[in-house]
C-alpha cells in the first residue's frame, strides 16, 4: 500500500512539472514576434527580427515562403499588400523599422506586417 501511495505521489509532482515546465521558455509557437528588422536578404527570402526586453535582446532568423502575407502599413495609415520575396524587397523593410512576424504552430512564417501601430507595442516590451 505504502509503494503505491509512493508511486502516486511521485507521479504527481513529474506530471505538475512538466506542466509547469510548459509555460516557461518564451513565445509560443504560432505567437507574434515584435521587434525591429536586424537585417533582410531579399533574395534568399530572410529577414532577421531583433527583439529587445529588459533582459538584453535576442535575434530571432525567419524565411519567408513565396505565399507569405507581406503587409506594409506606411506613416500615413496607408497600407501596401505583398507576397513573399517581393514583400521584403520593398524600400520600408529595412534595419531598424518596426517590425510583428506570425508563425503557425509548425514554425512556417504566415504573415509579416512592417510599420504601424507595432512599433508603439514594441516599445511597451522594452
């Protein structure tokens, strides 16, 4: 009777661990990444996302597929949409501008929007 209390117990506390364990270590898959662009490489499909927090920042590397939203929201409120490659070919992709990368939950990049209103939620997370 003991053993099995004993086994129970401890099969508690591994399943409350993994649990636990579940919720820590970052974004979800699927989640948004706000940042600013490190660096694009157009040609290759790649844009590098710098995520800046109290804790330092961290570069986060993403390839954008050839049916990847592409959506850029320019200073003025006017918003351009493009696909893939030739999303990040445009003049407002470039280091430094703001920057929200969607992934699905296998890590595939869904969407990348460039501008707007991310810039005021990346500076929250600073």
């Amino acid at each position: 009777m003991f053993r099995m209390i004993l086994c129970v117990a401890v099969a508690s506390f591994v399943c409350a661990d993994v649990a636990l364990a579940k919720g820590k270590g970052g974004k979800k898959a699927g989640g948004p990444v706000i940042g600013t662009v490190g660096s694009v490489d157009a040609a290759a499909g790649s844009v590098t996302v710098t995520v800046t927090t109290k804790k330092g920042s961290k570069d986060n590397a993403f390839t954008v597929a050839d049916t990847t939203a592409v959506v850029i929201t320019n200073a003025d409120a006017t918003t351009k949409q493009l696909k893939g490659k030739d999303g990040l070919k445009d003049a407002a992709v470039k280091a430094g501008a703001s920057i929200q990368v969607t992934c699905d939950t296998t890590g595939a990049v869904t969407e990348v929007a460039v501008g707007g209103t991310y810039a005021k939620q990346h500076k929250k997370n600073k």
